[in-house]
C-alpha cells in the first residue's frame, strides 16, 4: 500500500511564506487530500492504563466532523496505537484495521494491543496513544502519526465537533494500580491556607469516595468529601460547608466551604486538589492541598 503524507492548510500556507525546500523530512510532492476524523475516549471507558495489567473497559469513538464535506474518497480507518517507552522511543502499530460506519465506537483489546508491540503489558513511563489511519479508495494511506511529523491534524484543533475542540489522538498514561484501600488511615496534609502541614485522618466511605477529618487543623467542623474517579485517577470535591465562620471571623463571614478537583497518584499515594474557599459573602480564591 503507497504512503502518502497529508499536511494541513496552515502548514501548507506556512511554507508558501517560509519558502520551504525539498529537503523537508517528507516528499512534498506526495502531499494530497484526506479525511479528516475525529476521536476521542468512549464515554464511561477507562482513561488510564495500569502497569502489569490488561484487564478494563478501554473504547475510542470516532466521527467525520460533519462540515468535512465530501468523504466519498475514503475507503476505511485504521485504529493506529503509538506508544511511547520509558526511554522516550515512539513507535506505532496498526490495533484495528478496516473501521467504517461513522461516528463508531471501537473497543480495544490492550493485551492484543501491547502484543502488536512485542510486549505483554504496560510498564511504568510509558504513554499509549490511539489516532487513526486514513485509507483512500484509491489504496493511499495517510498516517495519522509517522517518525517525521508527529501527530497528523494537530492544526485542526480549533475546529468544534459536538460543542468541544477538534481531537486528533486519544492519551493514556501507565499508572500503578488504584487501590482506594492505601489511601486510609492516619495521613500528612500539605495545607496552603495554614501554610503548614499537619495529620488527619482518612476513612474509607466507599469505592468511590473517601472522608478527611482533621482538616484546618481540626477547625473544620466536618469531614471533607472527596470522590474518585478511578477511570481517570482523577478526584473532586463537591462543594460543602466545613467550618462555622465564627471560629475565625466572628459574624462577618458564614458558610466557609471548599469545592474543587485534582488528581490521586497510585504510584506515590498522594492525592493532589486545588479547592476554591468560598463563604456566602465571596471568595478567597484557590486552595492548594496535598494529602499523603
């Protein structure tokens, strides 16, 4: 199957003003038309790989952007996996060949992936992408990645498709293994609004969340509430009341509460959150914790 190279218009656009060579690490003369295609992580499917492990709900969605225009040249997708090692090699391997029908959803089998590469499962350091491979009806191939350029299309970001910018790849880093179980019990907390660090104590209310009593240095009046989403190793924080406002300001100010989102670290058993510190009467900005 011939390879060809797809540039965008504002790369194109650049070299007319740049006065580009032919010494460019791709033939420019094999430069034409593509498909342009949309993808990003399936709604509810996991966002993080973690090490030594296969197992989990792993899907990409993909869609024509319906002002593409004419795609009656295309022929069909290619699911293209690039992973990227601890030592910052990256290379890419065809995971599902001949995808049509859109917008599709495609499932990914991440044993049979990492196998594709020669490996048996994700290692820490490493990052896998997904990005697709566009095959014309003619047999042209047009990578969405290659050595010389990088991700195709990343010019085309600020396009809009479904009220959200335009995704060329879909990221999933390696992380260690969540297990909420580590992250209860008596713990440090890094507290930017005391400029200090102090214990708390962390209980376990479900999978999904965990309580933090202690906080303020135990003038918080009750736990704080943080939710995990452990498809994303990310956590947020709804917004609640913690401490009565007489405690440190007397009647002026009432209802002092945090709400925010970070992120929780498998790996070094931190969780990581910026929270915004309001009170009925304002707000005293952002709020930096770390809990370990």
């Amino acid at each position: 199957m011939k390879r060809i190279y797809l540039l965008t218009l504002a790369a194109a656009a650049l070299c007319a003003f740049a006065g580009c060579k032919k010494e460019l690490p791709y033939p420019i003369d094999e430069v034409k038309r593509g498909v342009l295609i949309d993808i990003v992580r399936a709604p509810g499917s996991d966002g993080v790989l973690a090490a030594g492990e296969t197992t989990g709900s792993y899907k990409v969605k993909l869609t024509i952007p319906e002002y593409q225009g004419d795609y009656s040249s295309l022929s069909h997708a290619q699911l293209l996996a690039v992973l990227t090692n601890a030592q910052g090699t990256t290379t890419s391997r065809v995971a599902v060949d001949n995808i049509t029908g859109f917008p599709k959803e495609v499932d990914v089998n991440i044993a049979d992936v990492y196998g594709k590469f020669g490996l048996t499962a994700p290692a820490l350091g490493e990052v896998l992408y997904f990005t697709t491979n566009v095959v014309l009806k003619n047999g042209d191939l047009i990578p969405g990645w290659s050595e010389y350029m990088g991700f195709n299309n990343r010019a085309f970001s600020g396009w809009k498709v479904d009220d959200r910018a335009y995704s060329y790849n879909v990221r999933y880093p390696v992380a260690c293994p969540l297990d909420v179980d580590d992250f209860v019990g008596e713990k440090t907390i890094d507290d930017e609004w005391w400029e200090d660090s102090y214990p708390v104590t962390v209980s376990k209310r479900s999978e999904t969340e965990l309580a933090v009593s202690g906080l303020f240095e135990g003038d918080a009046d009750n736990d704080l509430i943080i939710t995990i989403d452990p498809t994303t190793h990310t956590v947020s924080i709804a917004k609640q009341v913690l401490v009565v406002a007489d405690k440190w300001w007397g009647a002026g100010y009432t209802n002092f509460s945090l709400a925010g989102s970070g992120t929780i670290d498998a790996c070094d058993g931190k969780i990581t959150f910026s929270a915004t510190a309001t009170v009925d009467q304002g707000s005293f900005g952002a709020v930096a914790f770390t809990i370990y």
